[in-house]
C-alpha cells in the first residue's frame, strides 16, 4: 500500500456502478491491501469462498432469514458490475482476507418488525447525494451526471491508472462529507447503528492488518468512517440491540429486480445497459446498437448495417451538441427511436424491456447451503426439464402424457404452498380437461417463500400434504374446504384427502345456509372429473357431493320463499344455476338425485312466493332438460306475466327465463307463442310501471347476439300471432325465412346434410 497515504484504503462506490466497480479494481491493484473489508452482513463471510465457484454466475444476492420465521428475510443483491463483487474476486484472486463489515443481519432483521426501527428526527431528510451532486453541476438528470463523470470516464472521470482512481475516491469522499456537513446525517438511527459496527469491524482489522486494508462501502458512509469516535461512543449506540437466530445462503438474482422500479431502495433505473458498459469497454455505443438491431430482427423488423451505423452517427451528434463525452443511455435511444423504430414507442419500448433493464437470472452452484425442500424442488425441475427463468413464458401440458402430468401436480404442489412459481391460464389450443396451461416467471422472492415453506417437509410432496392438512383442520368457511379439496385432487394428494374431506363433512353437517352450501358444491363436482383424467381416485368425494347435493334439494325451496330482495334473489339464481350444472355430473354418484333435482326445480317453477328470477330459471332449466312440455311452459309464462303480477316480479321472470348467455333469444326466435305472450304483457304494463322495469329488460334482451335481436325485432314488427303456424303465414318474412319451404333451394342442399349426418361407416343416420 502506498506510504503516502494514512490509514485504510476507503473506497466509497455507488452500489451496482460499472464505472465504480472498474475504479475500485483499479485502486485495489494499485494500492494491493492486506485484506479487505465489503459492506454487508457479516453471517454471509462463510459463503464467500462460493464466489469463486465456477457454478456462481451473478447476479446473484445474499439471503438472510430468520431461523424460526424464513418469511422475515433480507437480500443483498450483487451484480458483475457491482463494485462489492469486483471487490469480493479481488481479494479472492489475490489472495488476501475478504469480509463483510456492515450491521449483522441478526440485528437487522430483529429490528425490522419494530415500527420505530428506522425513525428519524422530525425535521431530519433522506436526501439523494447524487442528486444533490448532479444539480450543484448544473444537470436536471442524476443518473446522465454520473454517466458522465464516471461511467463514460472510464475509472471515476479521471482514466483507467490506479492512482487516479485512487484520486476520485478521494474526491467523491471530500464531496459525500461536504453534504453531511451541510445537510446532516439524516438524523436516521439505523444509519448511525450500521456505521459504529462498521467502525467496530474497521478496528478489528486494524488489529489484524494495521492500516494496510481496504474498505468497499457506499460513498455516503465513508466520512462517518473517517470520524474520530470513541469506543464507548459506538459501544453505546449497538448496546441492547434486538437479535435473532439467522441462517443464509446465496440465491439466484435478476436484472429486473436490481431496477428501482422494482421497489429496490438501491436500485438502479437501467441494469441491463450498465451489465453492457461494464462488459463491453471497447466502442460500446457500436456494439450496443448492435444488439439493438439483433433484438429487432428476431422480432420481424426490418434493420440493417446501415441503420447501426446511421444510429451511431446520430447518438454521437446528439451528445456533442450536449456537451457529453460520450452518447449515454438518452442519446442512444433516442438514436434508435428515429433510426431503428421509425419514430415508434413500441419496439422502443421492448428494447427498454429486454435490453436497457433486461431478464438475466443468475446461477448459484449446488454446494450452496439450502433448506431441504429447496434440493428436492431443484432435483424436480432437472428431472422434469423444468427450468427456473425470469423471463415468463408459457407452459402446455397434455395431462395423458405421464412427464407433462407430473410437471402439473408439482406447480400445484407449489402453488398450494404459496409459492407461485406458475399461474394457471386459459388454453387457448384446447378446452378438454386433459389440458393445462401455466404462464410460468420465477422471482427471486421465491426463495424465501420455498424457505418459508420449509417447515411443512422436507419434500415438496410431504410440504403440500402436511399443509393441506394444516388448512383444512383451520378452515373457518365450507366454501374454503371445497376448495382446497379440489386443489388436493390437482395436486395429487392422496394422503391429505381423507383429512380434507372429514373437515368438509363435519362443515357441511354443521352449515345451514343454502347458499354457502350451493356454492360449494360445483367445485366438488368438477373436481371428479380429475380422477379420470389423473388417475386419483375421487370415490369419498363423490359421496361427500352427493350428500351436499341431497341436503340443498331439502333446503332450497323453503330458502327461495322466504321474502328475498332483488339482489339475494338474483344471488340465488346464479348458485341454482351451479348446483343445475353439478347435479349433471354427480347424477351417477347418487341413486335418484337428477330426478329429485327435476323436483325441487318443479316446486320453485309454480310456487307464486318465489321470486319471479327464481321460478323463471326453474322453468328453463326444467324446458332445456326435456322435463318440461311445451304447453305447460307457456301456461307458467301467461301466469306470471298475467295482470294480476306485479311487472317488476313478471320483469324477473323473463329475466331468469330468457336472459344470460342461456340462449333464451334463440328460443324466442322459435317458439312465437311465448314470443307472443312476452309482447302483449309488454304493451300493457302501465307507463309508471314500464320505466321501472325497463333497465331490467334492457339487460335480459341486450345481452343477445347482434342476428338474434335483428329477427326478433322483424318478428315483433309484424305482429306474431299465437301460434308459430299463423305466425308464419301471415305478414312479411323476417330477415333469413321465407315464407314457404322452396323446394328447389332445400333440394340444392339435401345432399350436403346427408354427408353430415353420416356414420362412420357411411351410412347416414336415420
């Protein structure tokens, strides 16, 4: 170390700085100390020497947890271009004693739950020192200030030899003290804490090495560094501070989460352009428009040599008219935008996506110490080709095909142990239940939430089970057991079931509420569906539904008569409808249960205490289902559209019949007589009563097809008689009939409908 200089080497970095990172390699080279100092929690020093592992690809973060509460966790993220980690494989490859020096994380982490943990003096401010720094010389712009100071400069403004950077060091240091002379330290006790410990550590190494080591720190700490402090004073600050036991490990980081954007008090706006800066020394303007162009054609544009070079030219014109020594990240966009894009934002706003922050996903080797779950979740995904990625895709799974089922019951798995690794969406190739379809995007969060996990088992199988146990002995709601039953025959399951379903039984048994009961039941229903496409066998659950369904048949009727609103009524409708659909598929699973179903729906379709909402849907549930003759449908309909209704229960009764995406407009269009009666009831309800039900009405036939509402409008124009024959030999045809078969045309097309309704032996159907 130079003798010029007194005691340690302080190099105050901005964190995630490529021009810092270069200055502190160049001052460590220079100056060669005898070991050195990071800042960061100390529990981390024992996985320093993974740094050097080959496996070990940044970015990458330090993780802390609490030991007996993973989900209390912080990161220290470092990047290739983080001048803690240039530091780190300095004195790794050097040979030197590496440590980190800042507040222990079994401090910190104790202290996050307090809610004075962080206070400050009432008129104390956290400012912004490059802020501060890049208005005093006149930029409106932090981060093009630093770009031109530093990051253009090769090593803090002043080239790449080691005693200059040494000097910029000191400059920026002078600067920072400036600031706290003016401005204070903030008046923030955590600040104050972290720097006596830091203090603490600095005389420890003082001990060890002398003056001869060197301490990487945000540039905002080096003048408390400086200070001269007593022992006692810094002893004072750390005395009866709050601890807990902590475990850490290193984990995979992303670009996108060292963005400011992201939440990241550190961050940084563009991690993907300052990776390139600090990757790519020689002409990096060039090649990053290179990269630009690359990005472009792989999405279809059309960009060539000359534009790269077109765009060059403008970004260095661009900054010489400005004043810079090089095109930043403004200029070059800016380049792009009126070369590249054609003046466009939106390929400008992909390669600001992809390039300018970026979706790097680090690696972190297989010696790095990890909770079990954890190895047995990373030996799943090497064994199903299930790769951990930042950038998010999407994943197709045929459920026939034994690797894509097995990569589905572990995403389920996962989500049902809180970590949301894949989300389900809609297919859009299919909608057989064989079919799944995951948009999958892992965060580095993840880790913490597989660590959190890490108490339920130590496998991701024995995890989900014990926690679907867990669940199901503290659900609170019927509808909250029905469906975690189904996300355990998604997941596969089969130990936790019996638990989940004596829970949902003994709730079931124990719920009085129609309606919590009627909503529960369609997720039982469609979770048998899984036992064939799985294979889980779904039998109990079968009986559970069934028992569910017997119990709504007995209580439906007396809950729809019992005076219900407008809204509950409509509530209800849409739960009748869900117990309509399920009945369909447990009808196998109970002796009798679509009959006595056909039933309840007959008793709700002539009860006059009903709703008009209710008995309307009865109605057409029982007529969809061939339950219900077509005289008697019409006889209900005159009953509850007659005078002695009131319009807005008739007004209910049309919207149940013949409203939703149930196709009651496709009905009417055929069937005049009901058409009929719906028209006359309409031109006689008092004009009062008419501007109330209108809105009603309104919705019911608003929601039909754009065809659907033109035909019915043709036929109510003319005037359909009471009956579909008359009404189809009187008055002008609507648009798309006639009124007369035309033997010619129904020829032309007679041999077309036999080749549809063909067997496949050729044979057309009878």
């Amino acid at each position: 170390m130079s003798t010029a200089r007194q005691g340690p080497l302080l190099l105050g970095v901005r964190h995630h700085g490529p021009g810092s990172a270069r200055a502190v390699r160049a001052a460590l080279d220079a100056a060669r100390p005898a070991a050195v100092l990071i800042e960061g929690p100390p529990e981390g020093d024992a996985l320093l020497d993974l740094a050097a592992d080959p496996g070990m690809r940044p970015p990458v973060a330090l993780l802390a947890h609490a030991a007996d509460d993973p989900g209390r966790a912080a990161f220290w993220p470092l990047a290739d271009f983080s001048p803690e980690w240039v530091a780190i494989r300095w004195a790794q490859e050097a040979g030197v004693p590496v440590r980190f020096m800042d507040l222990p994380a079994a401090h910190s982490l104790a202290a996050a739950g307090e809610p004075d943990a962080d206070r400050a003096e009432p008129d104390a401010v956290r400012l912004d020192p490059l802020a501060v720094l890049a208005e005093t010389a006149g930029y409106d712009d932090p981060e093009r200030w630093w770009e031109d100071v530093v990051e253009h400069r090769g090593t803090g403004g002043a080239g790449d030899a080691g005693e200059e950077a040494l000097g910029a060091f000191e400059a920026l240091g002078e600067a920072m003290a400036a600031l706290r002379e003016t401005y204070g330290d903030g008046g923030h006790r955590r600040d104050l804490v972290r720097e006596a410990y830091m203090r603490q550590r600095m005389r420890a190494a003082r001990r060890e090495f002398g003056d001869g080591y060197a301490v990487v720190c945000g540039a905002w700490h080096v003048p408390a560094l400086r200070a001269k402090t007593t022992v006692a004073a810094d002893r004072a600050l750390l005395t009866g501070l709050a601890k807990v036991k902590v475990e850490t490990t290193w984990v995979p980081w992303t670009h996108r989460r060292l963005a400011r954007a992201g939440g990241y008090g550190a961050g940084i706006t563009s991690p993907g352009w300052y990776a390139h800066l600090f990757s790519a020394r020689d002409r990096p303007v060039e090649r990053w428009l290179t990269k630009v162009a690359g990005l472009l054609r792989e999405e279809d544009r059309q960009v060539s040599s000359a534009h790269v070079i077109e765009a060059v030219r403008l970004a260095e014109t661009l900054a010489a008219m400005r004043g810079r020594p090089l095109p930043g990240l403004t200029e070059t966009l800016e380049a792009v935008r009126a070369v590249m894009c054609d003046g466009s934002d939106v390929p400008l706003a992909l390669i600001e996506d992809r390039l300018v922050v970026g979706d790097v996903l680090g690696e972190v080797p297989d010696a790095a110490p990890v909770v079990p779950l954890q190895r047995d979740l990373t030996r799943q995904q090497r064994s199903l080709r299930l790769k951990a990625e930042a950038q998010e895709r999407e994943l197709e799974l045929d459920l026939r095909k034994d690797t894509d089922a097995a990569k589905s019951l572990l995403l389920h798995r996962l989500q049902l142990l809180g970590i949301g690794w894949g989300t389900p969406t809609t297919s859009r190739s299919s909608t057989g239940t064989f079919r799944e379809t995951w948009r999958l995007r892992w965060e580095p969060e993840l880790s913490v939430r597989v660590a959190e996990a890490g108490i339920w088992g130590t496998t991701v199988l024995a995890a989900a089970t014990a926690r679907a146990e867990a669940d199901a002995a503290g659900a609170e709601e019927l509808g909250e057991i029905t469906a975690l039953a189904e996300r355990c025959l998604l997941a596969g399951l089969s130990e936790a079931l019996p638990a989940v379903l004596r829970a949902l039984a003994d709730r079931a048994a124990l719920d009085t509420d129609v309606a919590r009961l009627a909503k529960a039941l369609p997720a039982l229903a469609r979770s048998l569906r899984y036992g064939d496409v799985r294979g889980t066998d779904a039998t109990a659950l079968g009986a559970v539904a069934a028992g569910l369904a017997e119990r709504i048949c007995v209580a439906l009727p007396p809950a729809c008569a019992a005076g219900l609103d407008a809204d509950a009524a409509a509530e209800l409708r849409g739960h009748i409808d869900g117990v309509h659909t399920a009945v369909g598929l447990l009808a196998d699973a109970g002796d009798g249960l679509r009959e006595r179903w056909s039933a309840v729906l007959r008793t709700l379709a002539g009860r006059d205490t009903v709703p008009g909402a209710i008995r309307g849907r009865a109605a057409r549930l029982l007529l969809d289902d061939g339950r219900l003759e077509a005289e008697e449908t019409a006889r209900l309909m005159g009953l509850a559209l007659s005078p002695a209704a009131s319009p807005a229960d008739a007004a209910g009764w049309i919207e149940g019949f013949a409203g939703g995406s149930s196709g009651g407009g496709t009905l009417l269009v055929h069937d005049d007589r009901l058409l009929g009666l719906i028209d006359s009831w309409l031109v006689g309800v008092p004009e009062r009563a008419f501007t109330d039900v209108l809105p009603l009405l309104r919705r019911t036939f608003g929601a039909y097809e754009a065809g659907v509402k033109r035909t019915l409008g043709e036929l109510v124009r003319r005037g359909p008689a009471a009956s579909a024959g008359a009404a189809r030999t009187t008055g002008p045809a609507p648009e798309g009939f006639a009124p007369d078969l035309d033997p010619v045309r129904a020829d032309a097309v007679t041999e077309l409908v036999r080749m549809l309704l063909a067997s496949p032996d050729g044979v057309a159907a009878a």
